[in-house]
C-alpha cells in the first residue's frame, strides 16, 4: 500500500487517507437550514430602551423597571425591523420575547407581566404576532428568544428566588410552571417557528428549571432548540465577537452545550465550544453572534440614546462575515429597534451597505465547480483573491484534512491548507494570485469526501 501511495503522489494524483470505522454525525433538517441560512438577526427589544440612560444589564437583572407605561413606541413597525433585516441578506430573526425584567411583548394568560398590562394600544398590543407576521410577509423564518433564567420583577435571579420557606417553594414552583405555560403559549399561537432560545439556558428541569424541552417537542418539532441540560441544536461560539477561530467543527461531544460539564466545556478561554471537536457524537455546528452596535466601544444589545457611533464599520463586518461564515460558523447579528418602534436610520443604512458589499464580493466568480467529482481542479483566466469551499452537510462533516495549490510556471504551488471545511470555508489571499489552474486535494476523510463547491474569485 505505501508503494502505491507514493507511486500516486509521484503522478500527481489525488490521494487522500480515509477512516471508515467512525460513524458520521448528520444534522436534522433544521440544523441543515441553520447552517444554510449563514445569516440571522437577534431583534432586542424591552423596558429599559424607555428609560432614557444607558442599558445596565446588571441593574436591569436585580431592579424592577418602575413602570411598564413607560412601553410607549409611537411610531412600531416590525415590517420596518424585517426589512432592515433583510437587507444585510438575513435568512431568519430572533425577537426577545423576554429578557431580564420578566417583561412579555405579547398577550399571555399566565404571565401579568405582559402588553395586556399597558396602556399601549389599550393592552391590546402583541409585539411577537406582528413580528411573526412581518417574518412571513417577507419571507424570513421567524424565532422566539426566551430569557427566564433572570426576572427582575418577580425576583428570580439565576434560575432562583432566594430563599428556602415554603412561600419560596412555592413561588419557585409558580415560576416554573408560568414559564412553561409561556412556551406552550408561543408554540401554539404563532405558527412554524424556526427556533426558540432560551438565553443562558432554560436549566435543569430536575433542579430549578422549567421543564420546556417536551414542550418544544410536542407543538414545534420541526424547531431549533437552544438549549437546557439536556439538547441544544446548535452551540454558542464562545465570544461576541461576531467571529469564531478556526478550525470550528460543527460536531460536540456531549448533547448539551455548556448547560452540564461546565468545567470540560468553559476550559482554556471556552476552546470547546469555539472549535468543537471533530470527533464529536453529536452534531451541534457554531454560532458567532455580535451586536450591531459593538464598535468604538459600544456592545450595544439593547438601544441607548445617542450611540449611533457604535454602529460597526463596514469592514469590521466585512471581516465579520469571513470569520464567522466563511469559519463554518453562522452569524448571528444584533438589532434593537429604538425608542420610536425603529430600526435606527445609521443601523438601516448600515445594513443596506453590507448585504449589498456581501453580494458585491460574491456575485462575479471566475470559475465555478459543483458536481459529483474527485478531481478538483479548475481552469483559471484571471487573477484569483479569494476561494470558497462547501461539503455536503447533508452527508456530515467528512473532510478532516485538505490543501488548495496553484498551478504557476507549471509547478503545484500550495497556496493555503486547512482541515475543517463543512458548510463554508472562505480563505482571501493576502494579494492576487495569477495561475493557469487551482486544484483542490483532500489528503484525509471520513468515508468519502463529499464536496458541494469550489468557487474562485
């Protein structure tokens, strides 16, 4: 065999080690359309965008928001958040349902604390139906956020109400309870939803959290969830940054992302949930997610008055996108409409710039391959700046190592190498390169290696 092989590389020819005794992790349909989707927003919205001062997340988590009147948005149009969404080319939104003063932007019969309680359009108001509805007029699949591990206005903080009387026992129970009630509500109400998330989690079911998952499961199969100690769909990058290192698997060892085994899972600067691991049982690809207002030191989830100077640079998300898409990853941008109802006009017209330069970049390839093949190799008429690769993640992540050459006064010149391609791996040259030809060659796979694409540009 080793003569072969040598004999193989001698001519040229592509090679490459195969390991056929490990089982291959697939993605559900659903996690095949998160990854597909590359692009989503997280649309914040909550009491404290009224106040008038700065969002404090710490304060925000411990203080009851005085008066839930302040709820005022004069001018709201959630058909104007999904535009601006799809703008930046977004595939799916994620509105905040509830964040950390308990406060719910729709008509709930088991939580009080909700718009049945405003003067707002007469306590008629559903934030989340208009969302869901402007999601479905323009074709974006539409997610729910729920964060129930904070209630500032019914005193939980961590999952918890302090305490240890039978009044605590039983408000916790309460609280579990309404929570649930809150999940099977939004699961019946609205429609097919493309995900639910529970930020920082929804607990252990058998401990202080609410038990949700079987919930998900019977109303919204079809569903992403994210994530308690028992399943999460997808996994959290490790970082707002927007981007994730590379490589980035999208195979976990455990079912869970970090809700158990905290200690394996937040080691070495959260190393495991940025890379994954590409031996893992469990098919969980990466999130990058970063607020739009993150720049010149803003991290802006929530809107703040006169912080229009937050809004990142186009060549930060530029950069954003090739290290978070471009990383296996999918991004996950953060809006928060403004005291009005509104995506702001810097933030708009931010959008705009980016998803027209993410078309701009990819829109005039030189060559293109897409096919059933095992030789990678394309004919090149024109200074080349940057290459995509794509896997068929349909048939799992297989490719474990690869390096791309060039074809320059008749000798393979390698060019970049790397390992984890799965949905989209984007390397850019640092200036052109000229070359007759570009090959690609999987030097090790899981099985055979199965590739979507080769595109240069």
């Amino acid at each position: 065999m080793s003569r072969l092989i040598a004999l193989a590389l001698l001519l040229n020819f592509e090679t490459f080690a195969q390991i056929d005794s490990q089982q291959i992790p697939l993605p559900t349909t659903s996690q095949i359309s998160w990854s597909k989707s590359e692009l989503g927003v997280l649309i914040s919205y909550d009491l404290p965008v009224f106040q008038g001062k700065p969002y404090n997340q710490k304060q925000n988590r411990i203080e009851p928001i005085p008066d839930q009147n302040s709820f005022n948005p004069q001018q709201l149009n959630t058909d104007q958040w999904i535009l601006a969404s799809k703008l930046a080319g977004a595939k799916f939104a994620v509105l905040t349902v509830t964040h950390e003063t308990g406060f719910a932007l729709y008509q709930s019969d088991v939580n009080p604390y909700c718009m049945k309680a405003l003067k707002f359009q007469e306590g008629k108001g559903d934030v989340v139906r208009d969302f869901v509805q402007s999601c479905r007029k323009y074709g974006i699949m539409p997610g729910l956020y729920l964060g129930i591990r904070w209630n500032s206005f019914f005193g939980v903080h961590d999952f918890r109400i302090e305490g240890n009387s039978e009044f605590v026992k039983n408000r916790q129970l309460f609280y579990k309870k309404m929570c649930e009630g809150m999940v099977k509500e939004l699961c019946t109400r609205y429609g097919d939803l493309f995900m639910i998330w529970f930020d920082g989690g929804a607990d252990d079911p058998t401990k202080y959290g609410a038990d949700v998952l079987p919930i998900v499961q019977q109303y919204q199969p079809n569903c992403l969830f994210y994530h308690n100690a028992q399943r999460a769909d997808f996994r959290w990058g490790g970082s707002e940054s927007g981007t994730v290192p590379y490589p980035s698997w999208s195979t976990f060892p455990f079912p869970f992302s970090h809700a158990d085994k905290k200690e394996a899972v937040f080691a070495n600067d959260f190393y495991l949930l940025k890379h994954g691991d590409k031996d893992g049982k469990f098919w969980m690809p990466a999130m990058s997610d970063a607020p739009l207002r993150g720049f010149n030191g803003g991290h802006d989830w929530f809107w703040n008055p006169n912080e229009d100077n937050h809004v990142y640079p186009l060549e930060n998300l530029m950069k954003m996108y090739r290290n978070s898409v471009g990383h296996n990853s999918t991004l996950i941008i953060g809006l928060t409409p403004d005291n009005r109802g509104l995506i702001p006009d810097a933030d708009v017209n931010r959008l705009k710039e980016w998803g027209e330069a993410i078309k701009s970049e990819y829109a005039n390839p030189v060559v293109v391959w897409k096919g059933a093949k095992n030789d990678y190799v394309l004919n090149t008429n024109k200074p080349i700046r940057e290459f995509v690769l794509q896997e068929k993640i349909e048939q799992g992540e297989r490719v474990r190592s690869f390096v791309v050459e060039s074809l320059i006064k008749n000798k393979w010149i390698k060019v970049d190498q790397g390992t984890c391609i799965g949905n989209k791996y984007i390397h850019v040259f640092d200036q052109p390169i000229s070359c007759k030809k570009i090959r690609l060659r999987i030097l090790e796979s899981v099985g055979n290696p199965e590739i979507e694409s080769f595109i240069v540009y």
